[in-house]
C-alpha cells in the first residue's frame, strides 16, 4: 500500500482530491514501476484538480500529477533497471493516464528520460513541465536565430513557472530579459532571477488598432496568449521570434498577419507533452548546464500531497510564484 492523492467524483458528477491509501495492484498499465520521490504543481495540473477536471480527465478515480521523478522499482524494458533515476514529463501522464501525485507510477518506458547528469530529482521537479517548456521556447527562439546583443527578450508572465525559469536561463547566457508582471511585489524576485526591466502588464494588456508598433523585442517566450501576444507580435524586431507556450490570457489571438509579412516576424508554437525524445535529451541537457542551480533554489517552495488542492486552485489563479516542489513521501 502506498499514499497517493486521488481525485473521485460525487453523484453530481463533480470531482475532489482524496489522501488514501491505494494498492499497488491498483497501478495502469505499463512496463516500468516508479518509486516517486517529487512531483510539482503546473498550470494543467490545476485544470485537473479542478471539480470537473479542466476538460482533461477523462476517467475516475484518477491521480494527478503531469510530471515526476523518482527510482525505478521494477522493469520490463532493458534501457532501465531497477535504482536507475528518471524524470517524466508530458505524454498526457496525470491527464489520462495516472500520474505523479503519489507515491508509486507505472508507465511505458517510452514516456521517461534518464536524470540528468548534476541534477537531483527535487532539482529535476523544481524545473518540471514548466521549466522543461522555457528550455524548448528558448531552444527554439535560438534555432531562429536569436543571440545576444540583439536587443531586449520578453517574457511574458514572467513570475510564474515557466516565465520564471525562462527569465533565469537567458539571464544566465546573457540576454536583456524584460519580464512583464501584473504583480508590482514580483519586481524584486524577477531581477534576483536576473530580469533587467520590469513591464507592467497593463502596458501590453491592452489591444491596439495598429498593427505594427515600435521595433522592441529581440525575441519573446510568451506564456500568457491571448490580446497580450497579439500586442507583442506588433512589437518585434525585424525577423524576430516569438516562443508561444501558453494561453494563460486567452485561448483567442486577435491580430492581423501584418507583422508576419512586413516584418518576417515568426511565431513559434512550443508543445512539451508530445516531443520526440531526441529533442528531450537536447533540452534536459541543455537546462542542467544553462539554467543557474542557485536561481532555480530560489524560486522553489515546498509542498506535500495534502498541500495540493489549494496549490491546484491558486495556481489557476495565478498566484503561484515561481515552482512548487511537491514531496511525495513527506
């Protein structure tokens, strides 16, 4: 028997989260069994602690939990064995297929990575889906073409998970980061992770008739969508990119293709849960060497499985600063 937080619905068909003991027989289907040490909390997993499951559960009872790491305890599938270390990220894991808010996981082989080399698993779960996304966008803004000394690179939601970690890294390979907040108290967290202007979000919250504004931005992650992104594309520089990864704003984009085809402004579209494994590894490996150990120290906070109904509910309301690491055995 091991502890697992485990949503179940009413007669009413709406769903609440659960600490009970489960029986690993109860586990689905899969040729690795994981004994988890943490998880975390991202944008997703409030949709699925939600009463109705954010349009992402399918079935009931159901753990949650997109992301996790932990040790192998058993395994059909010869590229592990048993004590090796695994990170799992994506793959509709804690959306229709049990996750990691618990302290067991079976799932396919396929579906995990190695640890990487000089990271702990707490340190792998602090990144997470959200910061394992930032490394993809920032990938991708660099495939473009996107260097350094090309002017300042906007993040968008910068104080939450995945603009958190975006901010840091390329602080760290020694862009001009601009992180927009709509909380003033944020300020001070993002120039410790190494933001060198703050943008109110009221200045880019806002549509605009023009379509093509000031040249600013040498590239952007953008987490928030919506009338934000479509304010932001006017904004690029020439032949710059922006890394789409959220809709945090808005499922809508309301803009014309203006910046596209008088600027050759690009728009990235970022999609972590389905991404090859090669292009995992490139990431993984990329974030244990770009992504500064003591930033990612300082945006954690610690949590347990009991923790994780409120942490689901704020994060939905974006008051989650940065990344929750969720102890599983604690």
């Amino acid at each position: 028997m091991f502890n697992a937080l485990v949503m179940e619905q009413n007669e009413d068909g709406l769903a609440a989260a659960n600490l009970k003991q489960i029986d690993e027989d109860a586990l689905p289907e899969g040729n690795v069994t994981v004994a988890v040490e943490y998880s975390t909390v991202n944008y997703k997993d409030g949709l699925c602690l939600s009463a109705k499951g954010g349009g992402l559960v399918r079935k009931y009872p159901h753990v949650p939990g997109i992301d996790f790491a932990g040790t192998v305890e058993a395994s059909d599938d010869d590229r592990y064995k048993p004590g090796d270390k695994v990170v799992l990220t994506g793959w509709r894991v804690g959306e229709m297929h049990w996750g990691g808010y618990a302290q067991k996981a079976r799932v396919k082989a396929d579906w995990l990575v190695p640890l990487p080399t000089g990271l702990t698993t707490k340190q792998a779960m602090a990144v997470g889906t959200a910061g394992f996304t930032s490394m993809l966008a920032v990938m991708a803004l660099e495939d473009h073409g996107l260097k350094p000394g090309q002017g300042p690179v906007l993040v968008t939601g910068a104080a939450g998970g995945v603009g958190s970690v975006a901010t840091a890294i390329l602080a760290n390979l020694g862009y001009e980061v601009a992180g927009v907040t709509g909380r003033p108290e944020s300020g001070d967290y993002l120039k410790s992770l190494g933001a060198t202007s703050i943008v109110p979000r009221e200045e880019l919250n806002e549509t605009t008739k023009r379509p093509l504004e000031a040249e600013t931005w040498a590239g952007c992650v953008d987490a928030v969508g919506g009338d934000m992104l479509a304010r932001v594309l006017g904004q690029m520089k020439y032949g710059a990119s922006v890394s789409s990864v959220g809709l945090a704003g808005g499922a809508a984009l309301p803009a014309t293709v203006i910046p596209f085809l008088l600027r050759g402004v690009n728009l990235l579209g970022i999609d972590s849960v389905m991404q090859p494994y090669a292009n995992r590894l490139r990431a993984w490996e990329r974030i244990a060497k770009d992504l500064p150990m003591d930033k990612l120290e300082a945006m954690v906070h610690s949590a347990t499985l009991s923790d994780l109904p409120q942490l689901g509910a704020d994060i939905l309301k974006g008051q989650v600063q940065g990344r929750a690491v969720v102890d599983v055995n604690a």
